[in-house]
C-alpha cells in the first residue's frame, strides 16, 4: 500500500490515509460510477511489487482501509 499512499495521500487526493491527514466523516460512501470502465483501462497497472495485484483493486483496499465505503457501479 505505501506506493499508493505515496502518490495519492502526498498529493493531497485521499485525505485520512494512513500516511496522515484527516479522515473522512463517518459514515462515507464514494459512488464509483463505470467502475468495471476504469478497471478495463488500468487492468495493466498494478503499483505491487509483484505486478500480481490490480491497480484499482489496490485503491479499493486503500479506500476500505481508511473507512471509506465504495459501492462500484
């Protein structure tokens, strides 16, 4: 997770990671509307170091780790 927090929380985008910053008011929904659009498109991305795990599955982990809940659409 440290490579997305280092991308995403340092440039301010995810407020309440684990790197700092504020968490989100309980309870917080994100509605990701053409969820399956974005995973398609960033299906060769994956920030692990194993290239095993997805991109988007790891911003959906990151995103349920500082309490946010997602429903994909």
């Amino acid at each position: 997770m440290r490579a997305i927090c280092s991308s995403w929380c340092h440039g301010g985008s995810v407020r309440g990671c684990p790197c700092g910053g504020d968490f989100p008011p309980a309870p917080f929904t994100l509605v990701w509307h053409d969820a399956e659009v974005a995973r398609r498109a960033l299906a060769a991305v994956t920030v692990d170091t194993a290239g095993e795990t997805p991109y988007v599955d790891d911003v959906l982990r990151l995103l349920a780790r500082v309490g946010i809940t997602v429903e994909l659409r």
